[in-house]
C-alpha cells in the first residue's frame, strides 16, 4: 500500500475540516459533512463508470472518448474518496483498511464448500 495515502489524506481532511468550519481536535465531522464525504465516493465512482464507458465506445452518438489511463485516474479518484471518507468513522483508517484487506484475502483461499466457489462475503454483509 502506498506510503502516502494516509499521510496525505490526513492532510486533506485536516483542509476540508478548516475549510468547513470542523473542529481539529479529533472529533469525528458534523453529520452533514460525512455524507458529503461518503456522496464523494460514489460521485467518483459514477465518474470512473462513465470513463469506462466511454472507452469501451458504450454510446454510439459519443463512440471511443476515454483511455484506459482515464479509467485508472478516475479510480484513484475513488480511492482517494474512500480514504478520505474512512478517516469519519475511525481513528486509525490505515489498520481498519489493512484488516479489511488481508480478511478479503483470507477468504479468497477458503475452501469451496458442495462444489461452489468460497463467497466474498462475511456473514451477514452483502459485500467484500
């Protein structure tokens, strides 16, 4: 994982927290400002569809109007956003997004169970 990522989006936090009038004593942002965050993740996402789907030609009147490097840069952007927005539901989203990775891959190396391929879900959670 890159070094980076935390340290940066903890400066970027830090920014949007002084831009929107939010408290630097740790305390997790207003309500408000949180769901702006996690809309950020999906506004992103929307974006990264819309590059794929414009490099796969998807529209006929618009044909081939992004590249693949397109599609990778608006998926940073989602990453970017989704690291940002952890930072509003735990003091230390580096180890939240470190345990979530090796739990998704431990469960890439489940056993199958009657024939079917192990799912990529926990109990009661409906995605990775």
């Amino acid at each position: 994982m890159s070094a980076v990522l935390w340290p940066v989006t903890a400066r970027i936090v830090a920014a949007l927290n002084r831009a929107n009038g939010i408290g630097t004593s740790g305390a997790v942002a207003p309500g408000h400002e949180v769901a702006q965050r996690l809309l950020k993740v999906t506004e992103e996402a929307g974006e990264a569809a819309a590059a794929y789907s414009g490099m796969t030609g998807h529209n006929p009147r618009k044909g081939t109007t992004h590249s693949r490097a397109d599609v990778a840069d608006e998926l940073c952007d989602v990453i970017i956003a989704a690291a940002v927005a952890l930072h509003s539901f735990t003091t230390a989203p580096p180890t939240v997004l470190e345990a979530k990775l090796h739990a998704a891959a431990r469960r890439l190396h489940a056993p199958a169970v009657s024939g079917h391929p192990p799912a990529l879900t926990s109990p009661g959670r409906e995605s990775l």
